[in-house]
C-alpha cells in the first residue's frame, strides 16, 4: 500500500538537495511533485489542495537545523501532516456498554464487510478475549448468510442464524436476545450491500441501525475503489453516525489515497486495515505509524507486534537452544521458519514495515521474495523423508530427482534449497560461536538473502 506514493514524496524531498533553507522559489516544483503524487494516489482534489496549502504554510521560511537538510525538513513537515490528516491516535473498539455491545458493519456490495466481520470477530476474541456473536440481515444474499456462519466457526464465534424470507429489524431483534442469553460480550452486524447508494438501502441499514442500538457504526470500503469510496462514504456518513472505518484489501493498493480521501471528508477514524484473505488478516490503524510507512521510514513497531503474535514461541525457543549449541539445524527447522513467515503474510508483507531508501525498488523486492516462492520450498522439503531432512548430505542425484518428482518442481529448484540450507547452517555455526557480526560477515550479499540483494 502507497507503493507509489512513497517513491513519488522520496524524489520531490531529493529534489531540494543542495539547498540552505526552503523559500518560495525552491519549494514551488517540489510542492507540485507532491500535488501530482497526491493525485495520482487517488486521494481528492480537495483534499489535495487543503493538505498542500498546509504544508506551504508550514515549510516556506523554515529554517533548517544542522542536523537536516532542506529535504528532511520537509519530509517532517509532511509526516506531521500525513499523521494529522490520518487522525493523530488508534481509535479502539469502545466497549464501554451494557453487554452486548452493538458493531454494526455498513458498505457497498463487494467491499469486503462479511470477511470483515469475521476478522473483527477474530480479533476480538483472541486479543480482547471477547465472546463474540455474528449475525447477518443481508437478507438478498442467502450465500451471504451462509458464508458468514462457516467463518463463525471457522474464528470461534456464536453465530445467530437467519434467512432470506425474515425481516433485518426482525433478525436484529432475535439476534440481541440470543446474544444475551448467551452472555455475548459483543454483537457484529452484517448489513446488506448494493452496488450503488440507493434510498431503499438506506433507509433499511438506517432501521437496522436503530433497532440494534449500536455503539459502533463502523465503514467498510474497499481500498481500491478510488473516487467512489468517498462518494459512498459521505452519503452514509450524512445517513449513519459512523464511528469508525475498516479499510479493505489495503495489501493489493499500491495507490492508497482512499485512505486519506475518507478520512479527511468524512472526519471519522480509520479503525482497521484488511490486509488479505486470511481470518486474522485485520491490523489495528495506527496513524503515525502509517504516515511513517506512507514515507519510506517503515514500521518496525507494527512488525514487532505481529511477530510476537504469530511467531511459534515453542519451536522458535527449541530452534534458539540448537543455535545455542551450534549443530542441529535441519530442514524440518528450516520449514518451520518458512511456514512462520507464510502466517505473517510471506516477505513482502514484512517489507511494507522495515525501512528502506527510496531509490530502493520496493516492489522488485517484494516480486523476488514472494510468498509463492516460499511455498515451493516447503513443498520441496515436504517431499523429502524424515532421514533426508535431519541429514541433507545423503540427498544424491536420485534422490533430488525423486523429491522434484514429488513435489511437482525441477531439480533446479531442489539444489537451489540445499544451497540456501548450506548457507543459514553455515551462518548459524558462525552465530554460535562469534556472535552476530561473524554472522553478517558471513552471509551472501553483506547480509541480505540471495533474492533480495
């Protein structure tokens, strides 16, 4: 996500290089790099135009600090406006009601709200330790309905069932009874969608939205529908008392300017990103960390979260005590740490949140160290026998053929997998006995794994 966006800001901030201080004259092109990379990102013209006002208030007459140049100094004054823009803090789920406590999910068809549904419902349950119930009134959509109960249990919810032939006041109704009588801590609602904003629509999710007594009114917009986002998003923000937004398939935009569009016009707070397919594929929006990101500085913060999250704590402290004793380190340990990295969303989601130069292609890295490729290496390892995996060298020429055969790939790609092997057991020995700089000293490309030097 704002793939673009940061590679345009990194050049309009180099492009004052060389100069003392940012005046008028120096900071017009640089300004009007900045508007087209606003624009082009998708965010709206009015916003565009109050964001670059804003920041020619702030940077013309700046006087730079020793410590910057003329195009950190700017790169702050934009931070700081992206941050503002966002919504300076993370907003949380208000729970502070009488239980249940109400979530009601509003959009356009498509824009992901049933899964969205879901992932709030994981994400309640496993980090507020909620008890969660989710109910649907997309009474036009029956596979909806259906659709919302697998993930249910697929994400350890209560599910109150429902059908097309009922009324949505009627289900709501049902719905807050059942979740009392089951001590609910919270009740998410699944509204119905339509292609386009239309009266009857409205005025349903308006009937909906009384009868529930929600706390939290919360936008779902997919993160790629550019303009008509914030078209939809100011008709229900003029219909609902929206709390709150969830933004959808933030991991497929590279533009991310509905980001910006909505919050700013709608004046409500970004609440979540829906960052893939995956039930526990829902991030906590947090602003300054974003803005970061938005420039280049990455966000190490959110990457330290989720690996405590996700990370198996028992296999990684098994792997540490081998490390420790410096042998040991087999395939099986190899395909542990692959498929680690396949639950926190493979390489390329890693990339979003560490730093890196602008002049750095981000997205030539993410297409070499892609979650495909990760998979084809636990397929290979898969393919070998416990003896082969514990003990790599006995792997000849037949046996390499047989493993290819078995996991559908050529031998290229199997010798290409015990060569990466060699080469992280050799870094570990070197970790084991001289700590971490042997390690760097020692490993291909100054540091960075082959597909990503």
């Amino acid at each position: 996500m704002f793939e673009n966006l940061t590679g345009r800001l990194s050049e309009a901030a180099r492009s004052l290089s060389g100069k003392g201080r940012i005046t008028e004259s120096n900071i017009k092109d640089t300004l009007r790099q900045v508007r087209l990379a606003l624009l082009e990102a998708d965010v709206a013209l009015p916003v565009v135009k109050t964001f670059i006002e804003r920041i020619r208030e702030k940077a013309v007459g700046e006087e730079v600090s020793k410590s910057l140049t003329p195009g950190q100094a700017l790169v702050k004054i934009i931070h700081a406006e992206i941050v503002r823009l966002l919504g300076d803090d993370h907003a949380p789920i208000n729970f502070k009601a009488q239980p249940p406590v109400v979530v009601l999910l509003a959009g356009l068809q498509g824009a992901g709200k049933t899964t969205s549904a879901a992932k709030l419902a994981k994400r309640l349950i496993d980090k507020d330790k909620k008890r969660v119930m989710l109910v649907s009134v997309d009474v036009y959509r029956p596979a909806a309905i259906l659709q919302l109960e697998t993930l249910a249990g697929e994400v350890g919810a209560l599910h109150c069932a429902s059908s097309a032939d009922e009324k949505p006041t009627e289900i709501v109704e049902r719905a807050l009874d059942e979740a009392r009588r089951s001590h609910a801590d919270v009740l998410i609602i699944d509204t119905a969608g339509r292609l386009h904003v239309d009266d009857d629509m409205m005025n349903e999710v308006v009937a909906v939205h009384a009868k529930s007594g929600a706390i939290e009114t919360l936008f779902v917009v997919d993160s790629m529908a550019g303009q008509d986002a914030v078209n939809a998003a100011t008709a229900f923000d003029s219909s609902l008392p929206l709390t709150g937004i969830i933004l959808t398939k933030a991991d497929g935009d590279a533009k991310g300017g509905v980001a910006l569009s909505v919050r700013e016009i709608t004046g409500k707070p970004i609440r979540f990103l829906g960052v893939g397919e995956k039930v526990d594929a829902l991030e906590a929006f947090h602003p300054e960390r974003m803005a970061s990101r938005i420039l280049g500085m990455g966000d190490v913060l959110s990457l330290v979260e989720e690996i405590e999250d996700k990370v198996n704590k028992e296999k990684t402290e098994k792997l540490a005590k081998k490390l420790k004793k410096g042998r040991g380190f087999d395939l099986s340990d190899l395909k542990d740490q692959l498929e680690q990295m396949m639950n926190m969303g493979g390489m390329a989601a890693m990339l979003d949140k560490l730093p890196i130069p602008g002049n750095v292609n981000r997205a030539a890295l993410k297409d070499q160290a892609n979650e495909q490729q990760l998979k084809r290496q636990v397929a290979v390892i898969n393919s070998m026998t416990p003896g082969e995996r514990r003990f790599p060298k006995i792997i000849n020429g037949s046996r390499k053929k047989r493993i290819a055969a078995g996991s559908g790939l050529q031998i290229q790609d199997v010798n290409r997998l015990l060569k990466q092997f060699t080469q992280m057991e050799k870094m570990m020995r070197k970790m084991s006995r001289g700590g971490m700089k042997k390690m760097m000293r020692g490993m291909p490309g100054g540091g960075m794994p082959s597909g990503m030097r």
